[in-house]
C-alpha cells in the first residue's frame, strides 16, 4: 500500500512536464500502420547516412530501423541514464510531436566529428551543432515524405536539444511509435539512436502512406436509371477507348526563323545559382560573426531551394547528395507570369 510519497521517477517526470500516469497503457497503432511507417523510414536511411557523412567528414552508416508502438515505461527500459533529446515537432502537413534520442555518448561522438574537436562536452554550442545535425536528417525526411504522400505542406519546428536524464525526457503520452536505427561513425563502435513520433503523427502518415482502397463503383449500377451499357459504369469498363486528354500547347509557337536567331546563341554560359535562403543582419550582428555561428534563414527545412540563371528566378527543386556532392532535383519550373511577378 502507497504511504503517498512520490518515487523519484515521478518526481523526474513532473519537472519535466510530463504525466507518468499513463505510462502503463498498453501499446496501440496496428501492423499495417507499424509497417507502412517502417518502410518509409528504410527507404530514407541510405540519404539520411550520406547527410551525416557529409555534414560529419566521416562515413556514416545507419542500419534499420526496427519499428513498433510503445509506451513511455517500455522505451525507458531501452534508453542509457542520461540521453541527448532534440525535440523537432512538425509544424504543419502531419502536425505533432516528433523527437529524436540518442545516448550521450553517441551524443559527443557526433558533435566531436562535426566540430573536428576530441573530448567534447555538451555545452549549448555542441548541443547547437546536434540540432542541426538532426535538423538536416528531418529536411532530407521531410522532402522524401512529400513525395510519397502528395503532402507539400509538411514542415518542421527549429530543432532544441537538451541533455538530460532519461526519467525527464518528454515523451508522448499513451502509445506512441518508436524507431530504433543502429548506427556506425567509424569510431569502431555501435551507435544507437532512436526517433519517436506522436500518436496523431504516426496515424497521420500511416493513413498517408498507405495505397488507396479500390473502388467498387464501376461495376455499380447507375442510380440514375442509365443501363450499364450506356452508363456510367459502362463506360468506365470500357477502357480500350479511353484517350489521354490533349492539352493545346501554352507556349507560343516559334517559327524557323526564331529558332535559328536562338541557335546562335545556344554555346553562351549564363550563370546559374541554387539559393537555400536569405535573411537580413544589421552591421552589428554581421561583425559580430564567427566561426560557429549560425544564421537562420527565411526558409523552412524541406521547402524547395530556388534556382537562378542570372539572378532570375527561373525554377524551384530539392537537394540531393550524389557521389558525396551536392545536387538540385529540379521539382517546379516558374512559369514566365510567375516570374514577370516577381521581378
């Protein structure tokens, strides 16, 4: 029988705002939405390696994930005492709480690689350069999320990390999902990590992700009246006469005559620039730059870069990591309107 004095990892959970009490909810979230959430998350692992590996000047190898539906208790169980926590919730498209946790050592070992500095500490600026570490992974996610679901809208809170002691750190209440990566920085040793996504946020991609239910309605009779010979449904089945639609072109036809005036000056470079973003500093705060500042710039991770010839806005894309170089998938040509608008 409880005398009605709190345990120590109650008291832990309190100041770190969170409610133990439904810790020991049994897990929920069913199979279908564990795989569909797994395998998308497979299919990032080899972008999300070549991101730290750019980022870290090492070759980074991350392996799994192995995902599952858990509660808080059950997760504790697997964490190491103390765990570097970097809170990155989505902000809009699957909006809700998503984290990332990794053991303090991990923790150094990263922010050492990045920072070309043995025997670090988790200061604010290591744990600075963790969240942008982080930060980029859920970019290069993001971008691969939108792709799958058709979602452009998803976008994600600047990234806070924390180094705490694991009773603190808030996880999502109830059932939540959980991915386990193994990971290899070339240290000799095996890093694990752990990405956490909120109960609404894991139904929310789960339900994205999976493939639409096929429908019925073209062997339906028409409730109109029509026979299924000249129906709807009838011409629906018929499918050897459907045609693509024919658009008219709304480029202006050229003539011989243009096109040969172009071709002379086909051979002539133009300069083209890949603009991530742009921010404005007063003198003061530019002079008071240096080596490890950061600058937040007006773009959200995962939205599209623009794409410049001359200065001119001319299409959108995402960047990409080929043979460990950096690349622009072009995803949006801006239409000439769109671009007389912004000029």
């Amino acid at each position: 029988m409880s005398d009605g004095a709190l345990s120590q990892a109650e008291i832990d959970a309190l100041l770190a705002g969170v409610d133990s009490s439904d810790s020991g909810s049994s897990p929920g979230g069913s199979d279908a939405d564990c795989k569909a959430i797994q395998d998308f998350l497979s299919s990032t692992v080899e972008a999300q390696s070549s991101n730290l590996s750019m980022m870290t000047n090492s070759k980074v190898v991350i392996s799994g994930p192995q995902g599952s539906f858990v509660n808080r208790d059950a997760l504790l169980d697997k964490l190491p005492d103390t765990v570097t926590v970097v809170k990155v919730d989505f902000s809009s498209g699957f909006p809700g709480e998503h984290l990332y946790l990794m053991g303090e050592a991990t923790a150094k070992s990263i922010a050492g690689l990045m920072n070309k500095e043995e025997n670090i500490e988790l200061d604010e600026m290591a744990l600075s350069v963790i969240g942008e570490a982080v930060g980029t992974v859920v970019g290069s996610q993001i971008t691969a999320l939108s792709g799958k679901t058709g979602n452009k809208s998803i976008a994600n809170m600047p990234p806070e990390a924390s180094n705490v002691p694991k009773a603190v750190a808030a996880l999502p209440a109830g059932s939540f999902f959980c991915a386990a990566y193994q990971m290899d920085i070339g240290d000799g040793q095996t890093h694990q990590f752990w990405e956490v996504f909120g109960p609404s946020v894991a139904g929310d991609i789960a339900r994205s992700l999976a493939p639409p239910a096929a429908s019925g309605r073209a062997s339906a009779p028409s409730s109109s009246g029509m026979g299924s010979a000249g129906g709807m449904s009838g011409m629906i089945g018929q499918t050897a006469n459907v045609q693509p639609v024919q658009f008219p072109s709304l480029i202006p036809h050229t003539g011989s005559q243009e096109t040969g005036n172009i071709g002379l000056i086909m051979d002539v470079f133009m300069e083209m620039t890949v603009e991530l973003g742009r921010t404005r500093k007063s003198i003061k705060e530019i002079l008071g730059m240096g080596e490890g500042t950061i600058i937040e710039l007006d773009k959200l991770a995962g939205e599209p870069v623009d794409i410049l010839v001359n200065h001119k806005l001319i299409a959108k894309g995402e960047v990409v990591v080929i043979d460990e170089n950096f690349g622009v998938r072009v995803t949006e040509i801006v239409s000439p309107q769109e671009r007389m608008d912004i000029g």
